[in-house]
C-alpha cells in the first residue's frame, strides 16, 4: 500500500486529521492482530485509493524531551519510508519557528510534501493558512480537521500525489498530444528541451525566517530549540552576504570618471585591502571602511583600462558591467553630468533592476556643468520618464577630480542598502493591501472581476511580494504597477527594484 505520513509539531492536530482521514475503517484496523492498537497507523480509502497511514503524534511521547527531540525522532524513520507527507500546521497560531525548522528538514529529504493548514475555520482561517506559503513547501491546503472543511479537497489531492498504480508502465508512457497544430508545435519544442514560451516560470520563493522569527513569540524563545533554529535562520537567510561588510560596484559608461572617483574614495576613506583581483578576470575588488564599516567596492574596468593607449575608444561591456552588478548589493551608476543622461545611461539602470540591485545614480563631472539647476531638471524629468521601475531612486552630484560632494555618496549608498534589505511584517502589508484594494478595486478580467487575498513579502535583497487570490496570475500590469507604486510610496522602498509575484488560489 502507499505510505502516507502525518508529520508536523504537537498540537497542530495531526490526530484529528488522522482520526477524520481513517474514518470508519479505523475500527476495523485495530481489531487485526499485529496492527499496532494505539492508532499510530491505519488504513484509509480516500478516492477508490487504499493508503497506510501513519500519525507521527502517536510516536512523540516517547521520544526525547526537547520539542525538536520529539519531532525528529517521531518522524524520521516514518517520513523515510512516505510516499507522501502531509505537513500539518497550525494556521491560528501562524507559522512557529517549530514549523520552519522542521519544514527546512522536510525540504532536504525529497519526499512529496502536501502542506496543511488546519485548523483553518472560516475566512479569516483561510488568509492565515496563505502565510505557511513561505515555508516553502508548495501551496498550503487550508481546512479544518475537526469541523471537516477541507477534506474532501485533502482526499483528492492525496490520491492525486499518490503514484499511480501501474508505476512502471506509467512511467514509460507518454501522453498523446491533442489540440491545434500550436499545440502540437509547442509540445515538440519542449520534447526537444526548448523553453517554453507561453508558461510563466514558477515564481522563486525562499522561505522568509526573518518574518518567522520576528513574529515568535516567548514560549517559542523559551523553547531549547529556538538557538539552533535562530543560527540556521542566520545562515539561510543569505548565503552571500559577508557579514558586515557591503557590497558595492561603480558601474557607467566609458570616461564617465569610475576610476577618478574609486581613487577619491580611496583617499578620503580608510583602505583596508586592494586593489586586489576581484571575483572575475576583469574585476578588481577594494575594501574600505567609513564610519558605518567596511565597505567592499568592485570595479570592473576602472584601473585596469587606465594602461591603455585605446580607452576612448573602448565601447560599454555589457558583459563586464553584468559581472560587477551581480557581485554587489547597490550599484552605483556613474554619468558624466555634463553630457546629461544618455539612453546608455539608462540601458545600464535597466541592467541593474533586472538584476534586482539598488541603486545610486552619480552625476559626476559636476564641477564643469554650467547650469547646474537645468542640468539637475533635466535629469530628473528623463528619470521620471524614463525609469519608472526605480522611481525614487537616490541622486548625489559631486566632482571625481576636486572631490567636492564625494563625501555625500556613501551615505546614500547606505541608505539604499538599508531599503534593499527592508522587511515588511505580513499584518502591515496587509492592513495596506485591505486599503489598497478598497481604494481602486481589481479590474474585471474577461467580464470576471479578481479576486486578490493576501500578500507577504517572500524575500529581501530586493523587497519581493507574493500575492494569492483567485486567477491572480492574470492581473494586468497597470493594476500590478499600481500595487508596486502603492508598496513603494507605503513602505518608503525608494531606489530598488520591487518585485511582485502572483500566485492563484483555488
Ligand atoms: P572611467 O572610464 O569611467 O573610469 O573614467 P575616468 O575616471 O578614466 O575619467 C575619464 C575622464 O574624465 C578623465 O579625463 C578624467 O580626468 C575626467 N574626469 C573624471 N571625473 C571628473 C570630474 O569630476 N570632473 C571633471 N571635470 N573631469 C573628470
């Protein structure tokens, strides 16, 4: 029989699920000689499929008495042999570090996972389900053990994960392609591994531990494991920040002055290291240190292009100007403010929303600008046109060569760090969302109007969102673009790239 395995902490009501999923044939279970008589296990009907099923709360009492203890002894041997599991999680009492650790366990062992939300009664109910998304385990199933709702769905999608009875020959055999000859054409390029064109990629989601944790509460503190977790948390919340130090690049168009104003940096702050090779062939990376810490600064083309005979004539590296935006967390980019700001200019802060980085525009050469009020306006009113998916973005002027205003660019460099990594607690945003929603309602897609949820920031580094609701993947971009202007005027995200994912609910 497929193994199903009931896991999660205790109290999440993995009895009552077991209870409400073994119905009658639970009597008839125990009453067979060798079937354990304390109801861990029992067999179950759900659509035609017959399933063992394992409550792992029957084995926590006799395990170690810490509450990770209990979880990890109860469940590993029965997650090992699952041919699913069904995480439960207590959706009134949100998600506990409890929940995020042993998901992130459960993530590792590469079993099919369908994640409950029980004890998820009502409308209300149902939101709060929406935040055990973030655990990462795929789309939570909101229902209610005790009072019943939900079930029905849980059974379906149960024998729906379930592998199919004929495993071999199900595995050989290949669905017969129907439909247009569009169809039929899509499905050959994906047989042939081409990308597909018309699905949208499944929206990146990381667990996000820093809510997790902030939202804990005493008794979670109290609990032994809580060290153990808040130090992993630490660890995944991002593998590539160096602790401390930030991350920046110049990046600009040729002769914009990068190297005229790393030197300057270099002058007026400590030099702690460099310059030394950076992470690439062609990049060199310099670490100093202000009066907020160390501060890592790669530059891409900067010094080294200084020996050649040719420079004027070198074109932009797209390729160069990609490798230095990758390695930083704010980018700054640098323009000769007395040629304005220039298409190139403008590829480049593409480039750098694309990649997810803030950013910092330098308008460099200031001290040979003639009218610095039209120069400024001009500017702006280009940005304002032009680069919408930054609005807000940070602008410092100074001189590379005479140094007037180069003090004021690593203040704003910080500043826009500090809002690449903001964090947005799930009760806020959705106190905004409420407003939001109310203040110019989801439009009417093909004569059905939209209905969006709930919303929880996802990740940091830059702020993303998700958004649940019913077809809410098919939201249109100027209502989407309204929410990310909504977010960023809200949540003060000036300067970084805003993303929103959409995820529909049924
Ligand atoms: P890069 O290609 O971006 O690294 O640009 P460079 O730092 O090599 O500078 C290009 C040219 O602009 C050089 O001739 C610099 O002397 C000049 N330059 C750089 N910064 C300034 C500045 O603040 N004011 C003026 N007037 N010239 C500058």
């Amino acid at each position: 029989l497929p193994t199903v395995v009931i896991a999660g902490r205790p109290n999440v009501g993995k009895s009552t699920l077991f209870n409400r999923l073994v119905g009658r044939r639970q009597a008839l279970v125990a009453d067979q000689p060798g079937v354990t008589r304390d109801r861990k296990e029992g067999e179950a009907m759900l659509r035609g499929r017959l399933v063992r099923l394992i409550d792992t709360a029957g084995l926590e009492e006799a395990a170690p008495d810490t509450l990770y203890g209990r979880m990890r002894a109860s469940s590993e041997s029965a997650v090992q042999q699952a041919d699913l599991v069904l995480f439960c999680i207590d959706a009134r009492a949100g998600i506990t570090p409890a929940d995020a650790h042993f998901a992130s366990w459960l993530r590792r062992q590469n079993r099919k996972v369908i994640l409950v939300a029980n004890k998820a009664e009502g409308r209300s109910g149902a939101a709060a389900a929406m935040e055990a998304f973030s655990l990462g385990l795929g789309d939570p199933l909101a229902l209610s053990a005790e009072h019943g709702d939900g079930i029905a769905d849980l059974m379906g999608e149960i024998a729906e994960s379930l592998p199919p009875m004929a495993e071999a020959e199900a595995a050989e055999a290949v669905e017969p392609v129907k439909g247009s000859a569009r169809a039929r054409a899509r499905a050959a390029r994906e047989a042939k591994g081409q990308p597909k064109t018309s699905v949208q990629p499944e929206p990146e989601v990381e667990v996000n531990f820093a809510d997790i944790l902030e939202g804990s509460t005493q008794a979670d503190a109290d609990d032994p494991m809580f060290a153990e977790f808040a130090e992993q948390a630490a660890f995944v919340e991002d593998e590539t920040a160096v602790a401390g130090v930030l991350k920046i690049a110049f990046v600009g168009r040729p002769n914009a002055g990068k190297s005229t104003l790393l030197n300057r940096v270099l002058g007026e702050e400590r030099m702690i290291t460099g310059p030394e090779p950076g992470l690439t062939r062609d990049s060199i990376a310099v670490m100093v240190r202000d009066e907020h810490g160390e501060v890592q600064i790669v530059d891409t083309a900067g010094l080294r292009r200084k020996a050649r005979i040719d420079e004027r004539l070198e074109k932009m590296s797209t390729s160069a100007t990609i490798e230095a935006l990758k390695m930083a967390e704010v980018v700054v980019l640098v323009i000769d403010a007395t040629l304005g700001l220039h298409e190139q200019d403008l590829q480049i802060a593409r480039l750098i929303e694309r990649e997810g980085r803030g950013c910092v525009l330098a308008l460099n050469k200031w001290d040979a600008v003639e009218d610095r009020v039209a120069t400024r306006k001009a500017i702006y009113d280009r940005l304002e046109i032009s680069l919408t998916q930054m609005r807000g973005i940070e602008v410092v002027s100074f001189s590379a060569t005479t140094g007037a205003g180069v003090n004021k660019l690593l203040p704003a460099v910080r500043r826009t760090a500090e809002i690449w990594n903001t964090r947005v607690s799930t009760g806020e945003l959705n106190r905004w969302f409420d407003s939001a929603l109310e203040r110019h309602a989801p439009p009417l897609v093909s004569g059905r109007r939209l209905k969006l949820r709930y919303i929880t920031q996802v990740k940091s580094r830059p702020p993303t969102f998700l958004i649940f609701g019913t077809r809410a993947e098919q939201l249109p971009d100027d209502y989407r673009r309204y929410l990310v202007n909504g977010l960023r005027e809200s949540f003060g995200l000036d300067g970084v790239p805003i993303r929103l994912q959409l995820r529909g609910t049924k």
